[in-house]
C-alpha cells in the first residue's frame, strides 16, 4: 500500500495548527488566514460595486485583494436597482473598476445605466475582451457601439438587450468581430401595431456565420428572416424566438428549426426562464391607425416594413392568446 | 493487476475511517486523480488537515451529488428542472452551517480536495453573508479587525463618496 502524500498543489497556507475543535474560541477562527485566491473566489461573487464600496474597506488584506487585476477580469456592474446608488456613481465605480482590471478585462456586463463615453472607456483599456452585456443602458447608442466595434477582435458573447440598438450595430460588430458565438438581442415586445422587420435578421445572417447561440426574444422578424438565419449561421445550436409572433412555426420552416437546431425556444414557449419582463403590454382593442405604447426605435426608422396581417386571421378578432394558429403540442 | 476499486477510505485528521464510494471521491480532483493514476495503489487516504466533523460533511455533500449524477446518466442525460431544483434546495440546506466553526473549515477542505461545486457554494455562502452589508458589519461577522491607518479610512471614504461605515 502506498500512502498518498499530502502534498498538493491547492494553496498551502492551510496548516495544521487550524484543526480547530468546536470548543475553540471563535476569534481564534481567522478568517484572513484563508489562502489569497480563495479569499479572491470570494470575493468575485460580490459583484464589483460591493467590492469597490464595502469589501475593499474591511481590513488592509481585503483592500489589496481587490487591487489584484486577477479579480477584475470579470466586472460584474450588476445592478439591482439599488436606489442609493445613481447611475453616475455607478459610472465612476465602473470605470475605477476598469482601471483595476490593467488591461486584463475580458468580461463586462453593465446593466441601467451607461453612457457612449464609458463604453469606450471599457474598450480602450484592453483587448480580450470576449464577453459584453448591455442590458437596460439606454444612453449606449447605435453610433457609440459602432464606433468601438472595431475594439473587439476576440468578442465571442454579445447581449445588448432592452437597449436602443438597431440593426446597424449588429451589421458592424458582425463585420468586426469573426468570433461572436452568442448573440442576445431581445426587445420588449408590442403586439400593437403589427409591425414585420426582418432587418435584423438578415444583419446577423449576413455578418454571423459562427453564431452557435441566438435569443432574438421579442423581435419583429418573419419566416424569411428566420430562413435567412438559418441559412446565414450554419452552426447555430440554440435559438429563442419567444414572443416572435410573426413567426409561423407550421410547415417546412418549423421542421427544419427543430431538426438543424438542438434547442429552439418557439414563440409561445414559457417565458419564467427569462431574464427581463416578459409581460406584453395590453395594448386594448386593435387598432392599426393608432400605434400604442411604442418605445422602440424600430417603429420609427426609415427602413421599409408594411403592415401584413396572416390571411387566415381577421385583424380585429386577434387577441392575445395567439396558441389558435400553431400549436405547439404538435411536435 | 488490482481489481478495481469500488470504495477508498479516507482518514480524518482526528484517525477516524470513513469509507467513500469511488463515485463520491471522483467528485474530488484530488482523489480523482489518485485514483485513476494506475500506479498507486490505493487504500487509506489521510487526509491531514480535516477534522472527522469536517470530513462528515464533505462526504455527504460528495456522495449526494455522485448519486445525482449518476441519475442524471441514467435518465439519459439532462437534468430535469425539478431536480436541479431539488439538488439546489439540498445544497442549501447544507450549507445551513455556524460561519463561526463549520463554514470556514468546509470551504477549506473544498479547497484543500478540490471540490468544485462545494468550493463554489462554500464560496458563494460567505458572499451572501456579506452582500449587502457594510465593512462595520463584514467584519464582525468574520471577526476581522479594521486596521487602515486614520488617514487611510479618510481618503478611502471621500475617494468613494460612498458610506465607509
């Protein structure tokens, strides 16, 4: 029998002296005799605004913990709504945050808030960059993300959700960045008035061939916008088109979606998993002539979209429960 | 050649024996490895820096997620949503632990074996406790002592504009 030896690679600060009984004092438990990296595991749960307005005010040790660039790689700017703290706080906190990080910045996620400005300011300071989540920042602007897009040669996961993104944005960052795998590009969703706009689809079919995950929640496309994808991204495993009500699921195309792809969220799926709200607006009775409760850009740009309504469907019985014209149950 | 291995024994660092199934010691880098390295041959596996009190908990915590995997396999591959469910309900039941004695050793001993998942609920259970809180209450709760300089604690604070409390 050979014994194993207790050597191990894991950090070794762990002595034996700490075998503590129960009856032990508790100021004998010393929490900073936790290895540095452990301490630093900790820590990156916390969320980078907890550890730049609390965690880094305990004590010396925790303070030069959260100076390591190590724990910066991955800025969570989550925010909660926490109220106490406004958006420009949290802009400057943002980019202390980044200046930690030493150019090591490989993953961001900003949530309510967030200007062009900062965003540059993110993708100035490094070039790993592979994750980048902008989700609710409505002063982040087509132009601002166009202008960094050429920033981000290694992007692989993009989620610009519930933002004022439009098409233009996904064609650069498509044309700029050859790695993206993940794209999310959910919007609330309107069913009032019924718009078609394919746009986007075709902008990630045209610029996205390496796609693998696509969440397009609430968008306007059509069957040929999802054709288009499906032809565009060849490797596409994932795809959640819920609330995509214009999509018909019956048919060649919904045959196709279920074999080519290994996870499809159709447009009726249950929406707990999702992230953001998913209630549709009750928009009252329909009425084309009077758009209601728009807030979207889509509605209001140039681009050619007509008002087509399914032939099998009498534009005033529609109501929202739409299950009567596809039914999932049938696959 | 030895005939494989269907249990190893694990000493505490108080000489207590506790068997483990080998699929709740493959939860363990450490033992893993030792236990898909041909060469050694194993019996009883010391594990020096954890108190049977300690060990208890990690083989539990071991054994618990080896049997969820393994009918997780057998149910042809995913979890299902209930079940995950159930095994994260679980999991925090069992970290319904004294943060003063057992939490910290745990973590180590995660550490120290290299259980991913129980190192990173470890870690996310003393996250949790101090989320939210200000330094004033973190380091009571870990009994830490402020040791910035006047000064610092000054600078620190208007730097921040934030409650340095």
């Amino acid at each position: 029998m050979s014994s194993y030896s207790s050597s191990h690679t894991a950090s070794s600060s762990y002595s034996s002296s700490k075998e503590l009984s129960e009856n032990e004092e508790p100021e004998t438990r010393n929490w900073l005799d936790l290895p540095r990296d452990v301490t630093a595991s900790i820590l990156l749960k916390l969320g980078a605004v907890e550890i730049l307005t609390s965690a880094q005010h305990v004590c010396t040790s925790w303070r030069s913990i959260c100076k390591d660039p190590v724990i910066w790689r991955t800025i969570d700017m989550q925010n909660l709504g926490d109220l106490h703290i406004m958006p420009d706080d949290l802009e400057i906190l943002c980019r202390r945050a980044v200046d930690r990080s030493c150019g090591q910045l490989v993953d961001i996620n900003v949530e309510y808030f967030g200007t062009d400005d900062l965003l540059k300011y993110i993708t100035d300071s490094t070039s790993h960059l592979r994750r980048l989540r902008l989700v609710y920042c409505d002063d982040i602007s087509d132009e601002g993300l166009c202008e960094v897009a050429g920033k981000l040669p290694l992007l692989e996961e993009l989620d610009i959700s519930i933002g004022n993104i439009s098409k233009d944005s996904l064609e650069v960052i498509g044309r700029n960045c050859p790695h993206i795998r993940s794209l999310k590009f959910n919007m609330e969703v309107f069913r009032r008035p019924h718009i078609e706009l394919d746009d986007e689809a075709f902008a990630i079919a045209k610029t996205m061939p390496e796609l693998r995950h696509l969440q397009l929640f609430g968008n306007k496309l059509t069957n040929v916008g999802l054709l288009a994808i499906l032809d565009g991204c060849p490797r596409l495993e994932s795809l959640d088109l819920r609330q995509c009500f214009n999509i018909n699921m019956e048919g060649a195309l919904g045959k196709r979606c279920a074999e080519q792809l290994k996870d499809l969220r159709r447009p009726n799926d249950p929406t707990d998993d999702y992230p953001f709200d998913a209630t549709i607006p009750d928009g009252g009775s329909f009425d084309e002539d009077y758009p209601l409760g728009i807030s979207d850009t889509d509605f209001l740009s140039d681009d050619d979209y007509e008002y087509d309504f399914y032939a099998f469907s009498d534009g005033s019985d529609i109501s929202d429960d739409v299950g009567y014209y596809f039914d999932p149950d049938t696959y | 050649m030895s005939s494989p291995v269907e249990q190893i024994t694990v000493v505490s660092s108080d000489g207590d024996e506790f068997k483990m199934t080998v699929a709740a010691a493959m939860q363990s880098e450490q033992l893993k490895q030792m236990l898909t390295d041909d060469s050694i041959s194993i019996v009883k596996v010391p594990v020096e820096n954890i108190s049977t009190e300690i060990l208890v908990k990690v083989i539990e915590y071991c054994q618990k997620h080896a049997d969820h995997e393994a009918a997780t396999k057998a149910n042809g591959g995913g979890a299902s949503d209930s079940e995950a469910e159930e095994l994260n309900k679980w999991d925090a039941e069992f970290m319904k632990v004294d943060v003063e004695d057992k939490l910290f050793h745990i973590l180590m001993a995660a550490n120290y074996l290299e259980i991913k998942g129980l190192f990173d609920l470890a870690c996310q259970t003393v996250a949790d406790l101090i989320k939210g809180k200000t330094p004033k209450q973190i380091r009571k709760i870990f009994n830490l002592k402020n040791d910035f300089t006047p000064e610092e604690q000054e600078r620190l604070s208007r730097q921040h504009n934030c409650s340095f409390d």
